[in-house]
C-alpha cells in the first residue's frame, strides 16, 4: 500500500520529510510503513490524506474497490472481512476493541 502513497508524492513532488515536517506524522511511521508494511493509525492516515488532498481509500489502495454483497447474510467483502478480524479477538477483550473503534470514529468526525 505504500506504493500508492509514493506514487502520490512523485506526482505531487514531494518528498516523505516533507510530508513529516508539515503533518507532524513521525518520519518512523512512514519508514514502518513502507519497510514493514504497517499502516499509520487512522489518525495519521487521515493527516496524510487531507495533507494530500486524497481520499484515506485513494492513500491505502482501495479507491477502487466496490464492496461485493455476499448473498447469504447481506455484508459486503470488507465488513464480512472485518468480522472475521473480529472472531479472532477473545469474546473478553471485544468490548475494549469496540470502545477504540468507537474512539477513533469519533475522533475523526465519524460518528
């Protein structure tokens, strides 16, 4: 998913310290995510976003993918992906987990 972001900072030539100096995103989340493959938190995902005038989904490679109902229960692709993330959480720590996205979204303006 880096790629997209580095794609985007050639068409825009700018460079990743750039883009950490005017964010405030560390120049370590960056290098995380491109050597290891890390996502930066939403936070910072949304700061790089709005910094380059792009979509979260343009700036992780999903812009263009539409969701596919799955027929037997109604979700689409990323919500049936999202609970299968979910089933691998222990029922005890789900209403934590629940509590940081619920954080997050609001956050951000989500909710």
């Amino acid at each position: 998913m880096y790629e997209v972001f580095e794609q985007l900072l050639q068409e825009k030539g700018i460079k990743p310290y750039r883009v950490h100096k005017e964010t405030g995103v560390a120049q370590s989340t960056l290098s995380d995510w491109k050597t290891k493959g890390r996502l930066p938190s939403v936070e910072n995902l949304v700061k790089i976003a709005q910094y380059l005038d792009v979509s979260v989904e343009k700036l992780i490679g999903q812009e263009n993918k539409k969701p596919v109902t799955n027929s037997d229960d109604g979700l689409n692709s990323l919500e049936a992906e999202f609970i299968k993330l979910l089933r691998q959480v222990k029922e005890e720590q789900r209403p934590l987990l629940f509590a940081m996205i619920e954080a997050a979204l609001k956050t951000q303006g989500l909710l």
